[in-house]
C-alpha cells in the first residue's frame, strides 16, 4: 500500500491531503502543493485533472521544494498509484500507429533506444507485463510518461507530445 502527502507549502508546511490510491481530481482537496512526501509506495503526480497533462514520477522520499526539483507548477491536479509488479515485464514498440511497422521488444531496462534499436520515434507499443516509464531523452532524462499494462494506438494515448523516446525504464521500487 504507497501513501503520499501532499503540501501547501514547502518544507511541508502549511494544510496538508494524504492519499492512499489514485485520485482524479485533487483540485477540491487544496489549492496549491509546494512540497511533497511520499511514506511508501511509488506515485505518478499530474498537472491536470483525470491522470492528464504533464506528469512526474514520486518515490518513496521528501521532495521539500518539489516544483524547484521537477520544473511543474503548484497545480498537482491528479495522482495515481503505480503497484508492486513482481512478475516479468514484457513490451513491444512499434513504428508506426496502430502496432504496424517494425517492432522491438523489451524484457529489461534500454538507456538508449537508438544505440540499441536504430530507432528514437515510438509511435504505439503494447505493455504486456509490468509497469515502465519512456523518457523523451537518452539515459532516463526529461519528460516521461508512465506506461501500464496495455495497447497504446499513438503517443497520443500516453500523453506524449510527439514519438520521440530516448529511454524506457522498468519500474520497480526504484
């Protein structure tokens, strides 16, 4: 079971929101976050409400000054909770829309998808087993996107902004 606390202020100050699942809409609980705690578990935070718009992964940790840390404003709109995954961890990426074109399959962390792969744009994959995070960038860095088990037709349904993936991670208690 994960916990995050949400803050108003930072250094933890200020009305805080704890939330033990995901929550869609945190706009009704508070205002603002300035700071974040994460007791246990890992977490996926959100600008938008209903797991929409740019997102940041949590772990277990004190964030004091999260919106300093993360490059995001103060509106935490939404949050899920990503579960334990003990099981294997399986996804395929394809070239183009629709799972069509040359695909790749992944069993295990990829630093680098186009030193490995010759290839940086993923237009749909399919998350077979376990839980991942792609990043735009090489070496885990810049915008990601956290993935479930499931068939993503574009990057559109992942919230991306374009095809371009640099990095696909495996999440484990990280």
């Amino acid at each position: 079971m994960g916990k995050i606390i949400f803050y108003e202020d930072r250094n933890f100050g200020g009305q805080h929101h704890e939330c033990m699942s995901d929550c869609s809409d945190l706009h009704s609980r508070f205002e603002q976050c300035r700071s974040i705690r994460v007791e246990s578990g890992m977490f996926m935070i959100y600008d938008r409400s209903g797991f929409m718009g740019t997102q940041f992964y949590m772990k277990r940790g004190e964030y004091s000054d999260y919106m300093g840390m993360t490059g995001m404003n103060d509106c935490v709109r939404s949050c899920r909770m990503i579960p334990m995954h003990n099981g294997s961890y399986k996804m395929r990426l394809y070239e183009h829309f629709n799972m069509g074109g040359q695909m790749m399959e992944l069993t295990d962390n990829c630093p680098n998808l186009n030193e490995r792969f010759h290839m940086s744009n993923v237009n749909s994959c399919n998350v077979m087993d376990g839980h991942w995070l792609m990043y735009e960038q090489p070496n885990y860095r810049g915008r990601h996107y956290y993935m479930r088990p499931g068939q993503y037709k574009s990057f559109n349904e992942w919230s991306g902004n374009n095809s371009r993936i640099g990095s696909i991670r495996r999440l484990m208690d990280l």
